[in-house]
C-alpha cells in the first residue's frame, strides 16, 4: 500500500487523514463496540459506521443515535465500532 502525502494528493489533512484511515480499516475485524462506559478523552475517539465501514470522529458520547456523514444511515450509540 502506497499513501501519498497529504500535499501530493491534493487534500487537505483532515480529508487525507479519513482516506488512510479507511484504507487501513478495509480489512481489520473490529470487535469493540461504544457502551456506556466508553469516554473520548482529550482528542477525541475515532470511531467505524457498522454499515459503510467508514471512519469518524467524536469528542463526546452525549447522544444516543448519530447519522453517517458518509452513507447518511442513522446507527444507534452501542453499534458503533471502536477503532
């Protein structure tokens, strides 16, 4: 697998970063789910849609459903998948 840095893609980092983590993710079994108890610390927690395997970020767990900002599809809090 060969990345591009970020200025020879032509994104910008937050874009590129989201594409190198999906790569990476395209094969991996995530087991983790979000549950009560999951915190996203400082900097935030990436977490996986379980229906388009695409990756995101939250800085809270403060709401009960979240859409996908990339297939739109609405997932509960504990089918999410940590990464």
């Amino acid at each position: 697998m060969t990345t591009l840095s970020y200025e020879a893609s032509g994104l910008n980092y937050t874009d590129w970063c989201k594409s190198v983590m999906n790569e990476y993710i395209k094969d991996k079994t995530l087991t983790r789910t979000v549950d009560r108890y999951t915190r996203a610390g400082r900097y935030g927690k990436t977490i996986v849609c379980p229906e388009c395997k695409k990756v995101a970020t939250v800085y809270h767990f403060s709401w009960s459903a979240l859409s996908c900002q990339e297939c739109g599809a609405m997932v509960e809090k504990n089918q999410w998948r940590l990464l």
